[in-house]
C-alpha cells in the first residue's frame, strides 16, 4: 500500500486539507486518533504505562488520567522518554495494521471511528467553553445570516470533489492511504512512507490561528510553536507542499486534486505486478 504522510505544524490547516482528500474516499489514517486506541481501558499499553508510573495515573473507570500523566512528564525528561519508549511501538504497530487492512480492502475497526468522534466532539465542546468564556463582538443580525451562510458555502464546496471521476468507495478503495502525523519527522515516519506532503502557512498566518483556535497568548503560542519541528526542516523534506495562506477554498481544493492524481499515478506505478 503506497503511504503518504501528512504533517504540518500546529495551525497550519492540516486536518482542513485532510478532509479534502477524504471527498475523494482516501483512507486518512490519524496518528492522534491512533494515540487514543492504543491507551483505551484493558489495552496492553494502559497496563504498561499503569505498571510504570503507578495507579494515580489511572481514573476510577479503567481510563488514562492524561491530565495527571502530563504532570508526571512535563518537567521530567527521563520520565518523558519512558513514556514515548512505551506508547510510540504500540502507535508504529496499529498504523501498520491498519494500513494493512485498507490494502486488503478492508474496512478499519469500528473503535477507531468512535474514538475520532469523541475526540472531535471533546474538542468542539472546549473551543465552544473558550468562546463562551471571552467577550465577544456584537453582530447584526444580517452580519449573522452573511456568516452563516458563507460558512454553509464553504462546507458544501468541502464536501463536493472537484472531480467526481476519480472519487474511490470501500468497494473499489484508492490505491493509497494517508498518513496524519504531526510528528512525522520527530518520530522517524518519513523514513516509511512513500511520499511527504506538508501543509504549511505564513508564521505570521499561523500564529494568529494558534492564538484564535487555542485562546492562547501570543507567548504561548510561540511556544508551542518552537517544540515543533522547524518550518523550513519541513519544507526542505517535503515531496510536497499545500499552502493555506489564501482563504480561497478553490485554490485548496485544486491543490489537493492535483495531488490527488499524482498519488494515484505513483500508487499504481508502484504497485506489485
């Protein structure tokens, strides 16, 4: 199965781009989601992690408490490599299974797709408590309807394949599968995969998001920012780039089209005989 991998730094509009693949029925494999499973109540790397840092960092239901496990870390290097040494083998393994599923033309384990829900639905709900929690412009109530309706635009231009023709469907799944791996260069994923695309924005661009998204100030920001991989380490590595400096939705959308079909060319080029 050809990989592509996915990566951008924080704010860059990576899962923006990722769901313009996804229209044209690509498997998006996502290493955050993956993190999840692999820590899920009875599962092997739970016990391991349990077994090393101790019951405080286990909930009254079996779940990981992350919030005391990122105490345990956050200041402790030693601690903090025991950690990775413990969940990046469990990660690297099920991303290579679950590859393996999609090039058998099966279909991924339900659990994964409920653990994207509920990390998605967690993280709409904080971003909808930030909001709540900062003042906010007073909008007419045509300024209200104007931004409604660009936003509905916006999703259905989304949504919509640019080309219907080369739209894949779990019957007859494309060729490819994409990897989303914010640490793909930290974790040494650009040595599996096939292909690397980065997303990637002005630092100016992304900066503002980070700050706007997370409601973080603008030194927190910054710091964030600077445990990633650099920009230009990116760039330099990068088989290709997406920019989403422009607000345009058609430029994104052509871009990921493009690319679309050159994944699929290599794919097949690629493919056993």
């Amino acid at each position: 199965m050809y990989k592509v991998g996915l990566t951008g730094g924080i704010g860059t509009g990576k899962s923006y781009i990722g769901k313009l693949f996804s229209v044209y029925g690509v498997k998006i494999i996502d290493s955050d989601v993956i993190a999840r499973v692999v820590v899920l109540p009875g599962s092997p790397t739970l016990h391991e992690i349990a077994a090393h840092f101790g019951a405080e960092v286990i909930e009254a239901d079996g779940s990981l408490n992350r919030r005391a496990l990122r105490e345990r870390v956050f200041a402790d290097q030693a601690e903090l490599a025991a950690l990775n040494a413990l969940i990046h083998p469990a990660i690297h393994q099920l991303i290579n299974e679950y590859c393996d599923l999609v090039a058998a033309h099966q279909p991924l384990p339900e659990v994964y797709y409920l653990t994207a829900a509920l990390q998605q639905a967690n993280a709409q709900e904080a971003r909808r408590l930030k909001a709540k929690s900062q003042p906010q412009a007073a909008l007419s109530r045509e300024e209200r309807q104007s931004r409604k309706a660009h936003y509905l635009q916006e999703q259905e231009l989304i949504n919509t394949p640019l080309d219907p023709s080369v739209v894949f469907s779990e019957e007859h799944p494309a060729p490819y599968v994409i990897l989303d791996i914010p640490l793909l260069f930290e974790n040494g994923w650009d040595q599996v995969v096939d292909s690397i695309l980065v997303v990637d924005c002005e630092p100016e661009l992304q900066l503002s998001r980070v700050m706007n998204r997370d409601g973080a100030t603008k030194e927190q920001a910054l710091a964030i920012i600077a445990r990633q991989c650099p920009r230009d380490f990116k760039l330099q590595h990068a088989d290709g780039v997406i920019s989403t400096d422009s607000p345009c939705v058609a430029d994104k959308r052509q871009a990921v089209l493009n690319l679309h079909m050159q994944y699929l060319a290599q794919a097949r080029a690629a493919a056993p005989v």
